[in-house]
C-alpha cells in the first residue's frame, strides 16, 4: 500500500502521475485516496512515488 507521509510539500507531482490512487486534499497535500493499489494501477502508482521530490510516499 502507497501511504503519504508527513514530508509532502503538496506539489501535486503525484496527482499528475497516478490520478486515480493521489489528490490532493483539503489542506493542500497528497494523499491516498484508494485502499490497496490495484495491479494494473501499480506501475503508475510506483512511477509516482519515484517522482516525488521529497520522498513521501512510500510502500508499506
């Protein structure tokens, strides 16, 4: 499962990659919006991670 930590700078990286696994929310930074990412969603969701700028998402 992809998890946001508390390093997101809310640059919307993450969204732009894998939309349907991160948004942004309320308070302006990403976050998981799905439960356990489905396979065919996997790679996006891996791109995203790996995109990020801060490192905060992470595979648990």
């Amino acid at each position: 499962m992809y998890k946001v930590n508390e390093n997101c700078i809310g640059c919307g990286s993450c969204t732009a990659v894998c939309p349907e696994v991160f948004d942004l929310n309320a308070d302006g930074v990403a976050e998981n919006i799905i439960g356990e990412v489905p396979a065919e969603l996997e790679e996006a969701a891996k791109e995203a991670a790996e995109s990020c700028p801060v490192d905060a998402i992470v595979n648990e």
